[in-house]
C-alpha cells in the first residue's frame, strides 16, 4: 500500500483524468479569440484546438474567413499577448457549423 501523496499532487492527477485542464484551455482559447477578433467572430466563429503551435478557428462563411485572413497577423499578435506562454504562431481558419 503506497504511503500518503501530497494533496497537490492528487488534484493534479484529478483534473489529468477528468479533463479539467482542457476545458480551462479551451475556455481560455475562446475568450481571448473574442477580445482579440470582436464582435463578428464572436457571432459567426468557433474556436477550436490548439496544436503545433497552430489554432484552429471554424468560421461560418467564406467572406468571413478572408477578412480575417487580412488580420491573420495581427490576431496572431493580439492572441500571446492574451494567453502568454501558449506559442500561437498561427491561426488556420476552416469553414463550419456554428452552433
């Protein structure tokens, strides 16, 4: 039988199983795409994984992704200013249902 385990190190565990961190993630993800795109994308955009680096944003029109296409630079920009310590180094943008 192990001995007993730091409390922090259970809670860690806890939320590893659970998927607690992922959904903070995801929830950070999505405010900060907000505060960075506005209003619009708020609206007609979802926020997606992280991966590599790389964010994927579903959007509901093609007229709307290449707007945000022009502002792919500056959302990269706005995004680790946001969420420090994630390493956005892009935003990919793929048409879908907003639900």
């Amino acid at each position: 039988m192990p001995g007993p385990q730091r409390i922090a190190d259970v809670l860690s565990e806890l939320m590893a199983r659970r998927g607690y961190a992922r959904l903070q993630s995801a929830a950070a993800y999505d405010e900060a795409w907000c505060k960075a795109a506005g209003d619009l994308a708020r609206k007609h955009t979802r926020v997606g994984s992280l991966k590599r680096g790389t964010l994927e944003v579903v959007v509901s029109n093609s007229v709307l992704i290449q707007e945000l296409m022009f502002q792919k630079i500056a959302l990269v920009k706005t995004l680790n200013q946001l969420l420090p310590g994630q390493g956005i180094k892009d935003v990919r943008f793929r048409l879908g249902a907003i639900s």
